[in-house]
C-alpha cells in the first residue's frame, strides 16, 4: 500500500471534507490500489498556491481505466476518510 500527495482545487476538497464527494477521478500513473492513503492538499489556481489545508483519505474501491468506457488512463477512486477532519 503506497501513500500519494495529490492537488486538490477548493470546491472538491470542500465536498470531500464534508462528506458529499466520496471518490477520486484521477489519471492512473501512479498504479493506484485499494488500500492505498490519499493526501489531499487543497491548492488555489487562481494563486497558484497551496492553502495549508490537508485531508487524508484510503482508497476503498477502484473502477479501472477501460472499465465503463472510461479512458484507459483514467481511474475512480472510492474513498473513505481514515478519520473525518469535521467529525473526528
């Protein structure tokens, strides 16, 4: 099980923060897997910046590239907080 440092722009970390976006829709290169922990870093491109806030999520189930004519490189991800930042 591998850990990844992912960009994550404002609205969807919001939504994931609080618990209404439940998955990830990332290219695949890098060989993402069921148990694998996401860190989310909330990053502004309006200024280019990273805000401070972070998240950490494991990954719980993966549609693969190919499957659901998804694009061969392209993933989804379902997620589940290791522990919620709102809720403890």
């Amino acid at each position: 099980m591998a850990t990844h440092k992912l960009k994550t722009w404002p609205t969807p970390f919001q939504a994931t923060q609080l618990g209404n976006k439940t998955y990830e829709i990332r290219k695949n290169d890098r060989n993402f897997n069921v148990g694998d922990t996401l860190i989310l870093e909330e990053y502004d491109p309006t200024t280019q910046e990273y805000t401070g806030r972070v998240m950490t999520v494991r990954v719980t189930y993966i549609t693969q590239g190919g499957e659901w004519k998804l694009p061969p490189d392209i993933c989804v991800m379902a997620i589940q907080f290791e522990k919620n930042p709102l809720r403890g």
